[in-house]
C-alpha cells in the first residue's frame, strides 16, 4: 500500500492519512493492512468469521477538559461570592470580641489605658454601645480618649508607670456587673454589662469608670486647651499661674461638682510642678478626707512636696498643715491670701 496515499483500515474502517504508521483508532500497523485485508478474504471464502482487533477507545480529554473549566467556573463564582458577603454582607456582632467575664473586661480595658495613645483605641473598642453617643455632632471616641488620657496621667504621675503591675481586680460585692480595681492607693468602679443574647456565650463590655465619667471629658480638654493657648502667648509662667487657680478651685466651673477622682486629678495636677504650687493650691487638699482621715494619694503628694527642697518653704509648711491638720477656719482663711 503506497505510503503517500492515504489508507483504509481493513479492520475498523478508519481512514489513515499519509505517512501514519498505525491507524489511531484501532492501533493496526499500515504495514500489516494488506496482509491482514488478505487474511480477512481467505477466512470469508472458507466461511470463517473476521479476525477482529480489540479497539483501544481513545481518552475522554474533551470530558476531562469540560469538568475542569466546570469545577474552575464554579470555583470563581463562590470565591466571588464569599469575598462579597465577607466584605459586604452582614457584621457579626462587635460584642463577640468582648471577654467573657466582667473581671476580665475591667482589667483588658485598664490594660490599654495604661498603654498609653497605643492603647486608647483598643480601650475604646471596649465601650459597649449604650454608653456611647449615638449624637453626630459628639467626638465620642475623642471623649473617651481624653478621659483615658487623664486617668492614665494621673496613675502614672501618682503611682508611677507600672501602676497596672500592681492592681488588683474584684467583683464588687453590691453589683455583679461591677468591678473593683485597686491601684495601691486608689481605688476605681468600672462597670460592666453582659451584651450577648446567648447567657450561655457571655461577652461583657464597658459601661464607663464610675470615679470619672466621661461628661467631664469637655472640661479636661478646655483645660488643656487653655493651657495651650496661655503657654503660647504668656509663657510658662502665665501657664503655672493659670494651674494654680485651677488646683485652688478644683479646675473649670464645670468639674467644681464633680466626682472626688476629677477633682483630685484637677488638684495634683497643679502641684506636681514647684513653680505652679502655692499656699493656696496646697490648701485646697484639705478637701479631700473621709471622716477626718486624709485621702491616701493626696497625703502622698503632700509628703513628696515636704521632702523636695524644690518648693518654696511656705508651701511645704502649708503641706504640713495639712498632713497635720484638718484645717481649721483661721488656717483656711489665711491660705485664701496666699
């Protein structure tokens, strides 16, 4: 058979181009067509049936390659969908990140506190939504951050920067959902409410600090505010003048009704420096005792400002007044001319 005609295989019928060695549907040898054309005409003329070759049934590729482009379609379709709902579709709840008791709530929360500006976010982030401001025109997150800031500066300057080392964290024994937290010398209420649905998947998040509420928030930052402006117009020594009056009244209008804490943060604040202290400012500390018995952290600061020979001597001798005292009318008068 001429190898540059095209074939007919005797055996499946296929037609087998030019040059092709073996008929690709039955695998039988170009070579052996004739001879095996032969035999099949022998065995006919004898009455003997065809000899047959065993069919070798080519590979299902175009099955194959339809069930991939299947399977990748399918797999493109729900990856899409599952980066939409991912990012479009409906947030879990923010309280399934909250812990699941409120001791561990009150301490994650004063962790970040004590962390710092790193921290404030993630304190913020606690705050369960019904104790912030649903009101547009309310910085919430910079409300609570400003009280951060100023519990965090009180501590630190107080208690020192490792104050969180050193608190200690109990159920309050009048309100389940309140927790105690003792920093050596004070003492803080931070309350707390359970926000799942599930009682059996508790998440408890933060309510506020009950010693500084957040409605103060303003009053801190007009504080600071003024404070700002004086130092860039006046000086320091306008800006320590100004930190006097502030201790001597208890800050603001606004904080002079205030809770102790803000008070006290007001009132040290302005004697830390040796240069903004004065009779009057250290005087006004007498207001803070419980049943005649100095307050602890206060009596700290007024002991500091005893043994540093920065301070002017009729301040000292005003702090010890105090730690000698309760003041009496003539004492407080004669402060009020200071």
């Amino acid at each position: 058979m001429p190898a540059t005609a095209a074939a007919t295989c005797p055996s499946c019928r296929a037609v087998v181009p030019p040059g092709v060695k073996k008929c690709r549907r039955c695998g039988l040898e170009v070579a052996k067509m004739a001879g095996y054309a032969a035999a099949m005409r022998a065995a006919q003329q004898r009455g003997i049936n065809a000899p047959t070759v065993e069919l070798r049934k080519p590979f299902p590729w175009h099955i194959v390659s339809r069930v991939v482009v299947i399977l990748v379609i399918v797999s493109l379709v729900g990856g899409v969908g599952y980066l939409g709902w991912k990012w479009f579709g409906p947030k879990p709840p923010r309280y399934e990140k909250f812990p699941p008791t409120a001791e561990a709530s009150a301490k994650e929360f004063l962790t970040h506190i004590s962390e710092g500006d790193a921290g404030y976010d993630k304190a913020y982030f606690l705050i369960a939504d019904s104790a912030r401001s649903p009101k547009a025109d309310v910085d919430d997150r910079g409300e609570y951050v400003q009280i951060f800031h100023n519990l965090n500066e009180y501590l630190t300057e107080e208690l020192g920067p490792d104050w969180i080392s050193r608190t200690q964290f109990a159920a309050d024994p009048q309100d389940p959902n309140a927790v105690i937290a003792t920093v050596d010398l004070e003492t803080l209420h931070i309350n707390t409410a359970q926000q799942s649905k599930d009682p059996q998947k508790p998440h408890f998040g933060i309510l506020g600090i009950a010693d500084i509420p957040v409605d103060y928030a303003r009053a801190f930052g007009q504080t600071s505010a003024v404070n700002d402006i004086i130092r860039s117009v006046g000086g320091s020594a306008a800006e320590h003048n100004l930190q006097a009056i502030e201790s001597a009244t208890g800050g603001p209008v606004e904080l002079r009704h205030a809770p102790v804490l803000v008070k006290k943060i007001m009132v040290l604040k302005g004697l830390r420096d040796p240069h903004s202290a004065n009779g009057y400012s250290v005087a006004a500390t007498d207001n803070f005792r419980t049943n005649g018995t100095l307050d602890p952290v206060v009596k700290a600061r007024l002991e500091k400002i005893v043994n540093d020979g920065r301070y002017d001597g009729n301040v000292q001798d005003w702090a010890k007044k105090v730690l000698n005292g309760p003041l009496d009318e003539t004492d407080r008068a004669g402060a009020r001319l200071e």
